[in-house]
C-alpha cells in the first residue's frame, strides 16, 4: 500500500512537474506572432502617416478659415458705426478683443497657425476706404485651397500669391486656384471684405 501511494505520489509529481514546464514553454511568444505583431505596427503606423500627409493640410485650412472669419467679423463690428475703415491697421487690431493671444507675439503684429505674419489693410473699391484686406501670409500650399473655399462666401474678393482666384463679387477659378495654390510651399492669401451697412 505505501508502494502505491508512493507511485500516485511520484505521478502527480511528474504531472505537475510537466504542466509547470508546458506553462513556461506557452509563457513566451513564438516568431510568428511576433512577426505578425511588428507587420501590423508597420501598418498602422504607415496609415496614421498617410491620413495625416492627405488629411492635415485640410484640417489646417478650414481651421485658419475659421480664424479668419472671427478675426473679420470682430473687426466689423469695430467699425460698425463708421462710414468706412479709415484706421484700420495690423497695429491697432493686434489687441486680445480681437485676436486670440496665441497669435499675439507683441509690437503690433499678428501671427497666423502657419508661423506666417497677417496683415491688415484697407482699399477703395467703390468710395475711399470701403474695404478691408486680411492677407494670410505663409499659408501651406496643401491648405490653400480649403481656406479660400471656405471663405468664399465671405470673401468679396481673393487674391492668391498675386494672382485673382475669385473676382469682385465672382466665383472661385478652381483651375486659376490650383495654379496659385501650387506654385509654391507657402503662399500669401489676400482676403478683401467691402463694409456692409
């Protein structure tokens, strides 16, 4: 009777014995799945790069349109009450009521998202001084068209990188806009707003 429980004994020893090896030898991970692990990294990563290479320009644009809009609409109601813009400079609208801080370095000057400068201005169109340009400078080239779509409503006039995309109470040239956008990296975008009564 000892020698069989002995036996039991030393069987249930080996058993656990071989479930703690099998447990170490499952413990790891083989080759395979490792390789599986590193493609699908791979692949994600390579998706993430091309979503941000296709989608970032874009998203850029429509949230400088959006900047640009509220930048606008604050000037105007600046000038709500006078006959024109006569005074409008970079300088005096450099100020926290009309501009967000961040885009604030100091002296009178307004940065834009794209580390370009904005500048302010204003232009006779049918009497002295009955508009005003907002000229977005250093603008990406992949952001291009976006903002100007995105202001077009707005906008009375664009100019991109010296050349008239949409004119005086006109439409868009997609073909003009292209050109423009492309020709290179960054480009100056100039936005011309008359008064409104």
């Amino acid at each position: 009777m000892k020698q069989a429980f002995a036996t039991g004994t030393n069987a249930a020893r080996r058993q656990r014995a071989f479930n703690r090896i099998n447990q170490i030898k499952q413990a790891g991970v083989s080759l395979t799945e490792m390789l599986v692990s590193v493609v699908v990294m791979v692949a994600v990563v390579g998706f993430v790069y091309f979503m941000k290479s296709q989608v970032y320009g874009p998203l850029l644009g429509w949230m400088e349109a959006s900047t640009v809009s509220t930048h606008i609409s604050k000037i105007e109601n600046v000038f709500a009450g006078a006959a024109n813009y006569t005074g409008l400079t970079t300088a005096s609208m450099a100020t926290p009521s009309i501009v967000q801080t961040k885009y604030l370095p100091g002296g009178g000057v307004i940065n834009n998202r794209f580390n370009g400068t904005v500048t302010l201005g204003i232009v006779t169109i049918n009497s002295a001084n009955d508009a005003l340009t907002y000229t977005d400078g250093n603008v990406r080239s992949d952001s291009c068209p976006t903002l100007v779509n995105q202001l077009s409503d707005d906008a009375d006039r664009i100019t991109v990188a010296g050349t008239i995309v949409k004119p005086l109470n006109g439409v868009v040239n997609a073909a003009t806009l292209k050109v423009q956008c492309d020709s290179a990296n960054n480009v100056a975008i100039m936005f011309e707003r008359m008064k409104r009564a």
